[in-house]
C-alpha cells in the first residue's frame, strides 16, 4: 500500500490543466526510448505528423502501435523502461494516464473534479475515489463522508461502496472515444467551431458512426459543454 495518494503532487501543483505538469515529464522518459528504435517503427502513409515530429502525441500514437503489431519491439521497450525508470516515474506516468482517461470515464476533465471535490461536490468526491482509492484519506473526501456517517445517508455510503470497488480505468459510456475528444478538446478550439464544422470534425476522426448531428449535439449537451458565447446583435 502507498502511503499518500497517487495523486497528491497533482493536487500540490492545484491540479493544472492537460500536460502542464507531466508533458515534460512523459517526452523525457519515453523520448529516448522510442528515438533508439528504428525509424521503420514508425513509418505510417496515414500519419498526420511530419517525419521527426516527436511530440508527446506522435510518440504515444507509435508507441501503442508498437505494442500492438511488435512482439519483439514491445518487449525491448519493456526492458529498457523497467531498466530506467523509477517507481515515481512510473507514477508520474499513471498521473498522466488517469488525467487523459478521466474524462472518458467521467465525462470531465480532473482538475475540473478536484475543484467540485474540494468545494463539497460528493459525486465529484466519488469519482477521484474510483481513480484514486486512497483520495478517500483526502480531508475534503473525509469531511462529506462523516457528514454522511452522522446524516445516515445509506445511499451516499452504498455508491461509496461501489467506488471503492470499482476499478479505476473502467467506463460503462457507449463511446469512450466520443466523450474522450469532445471534453478534452473542448476548451482547446471544439467549442469554438460552428455546429456542422464540428460534426464534419468529429466523422472525420472515425469515432462516431451515425450520420445525425441531433444525436451528436444531444451528447455534448449530456456532457454540459458549452459553446462560445455567441456574440450579442446590435438592435
């Protein structure tokens, strides 16, 4: 058992947005894994990055396919990750994995969740406590759940229950992938595309299979994303 949270450098830093904290960390330690590969790795007439393009993205991208298509590359990199890396870089990277999974899993990003936790949110609470089971030793988690100790609020108690029991990476959404795109992409440039250009956008990835934008809309709305605001008409 860890003694403090997985998390708690996260929550540290006041939980910063996307890769903030753990972009430079991630490209240090898996950069000169993958540079020592041959470049035939990564060859991909599909690819939209330029030949020696190696960001965070690219270098994730190569790497699970990889894992997926080389036996034998995915167990050099198995190695020499073992060989190199820390029990904290290994947790740095799980940081970074539960971040970009969050959102996924929950529908919003994991700053957005800490903040709601520390303000008293109890679904939020539940949430980090899935990803995170020690985040129940949290004193902002600890305070809701006395609360609901001293109230006999049995039904907040049985869900968590079912966090503590819940594995941490797991989602019951119909298209992770969907949810995925649209709730860390949003705040990058999606809510400032018009309704059709963000459709065109989204079929294009090859994540949403129906051809009805209504359906489309109606799960960003679920996702209680917000477009840019419009701007006013002079009368």
């Amino acid at each position: 058992m860890l003694e403090e949270p997985l998390l708690s450098k996260y929550q540290a830093e006041n939980c910063p947005e996307w890769f903030l904290k753990y972009e430079s960390q991630l490209a240090q330690y898996i950069s000169p894994v993958i540079l020592q590969f041959p470049t035939a790795h990564f060859t991909d007439k599909h690819s939209t990055h330029s030949k020696g393009d190696h960001d965070v993205h690219s270098l994730s991208k190569e790497l699970l396919d990889i894992y997926k298509n080389d036996p034998v590359g995915k167990e050099k990199i198995s190695q020499k990750i073992a060989q190199d890396m820390s029990i904290d870089d290994f947790l740095n990277i799980f940081t970074l994995l539960a971040y970009l999974l969050c959102p996924a899993i929950h529908g919003q990003r994991m700053d957005v969740l800490f903040s709601k936790a520390k303000n008293g949110d109890r679904d939020s609470i539940l949430k980090l406590i899935q990803i995170d089971k020690s985040l129940i030793t949290a004193e902002w988690s600890a305070k809701e759940i006395r609360k609901a100790q001293m109230s006999g609020d049995l039904a907040y108690l049985k869900k968590l229950s079912k966090a503590l029991s819940k594995d941490a990476l797991v989602s019951s959404k119909r298209n992770v992938q969907l949810t995925c795109v649209l709730v860390l992409g949003w705040e990058l440039g999606l809510k400032n595309l018009k309704n059709s250009e963000l459709f065109d956008y989204i079929k294009s990835l090859g994540i949403y299979g129906s051809d009805d934008p209504g359906s489309l809309y109606t799960e960003i709305k679920r996702l209680k994303l917000r477009k840019r605001d419009q701007p006013t008409k002079k009368s």
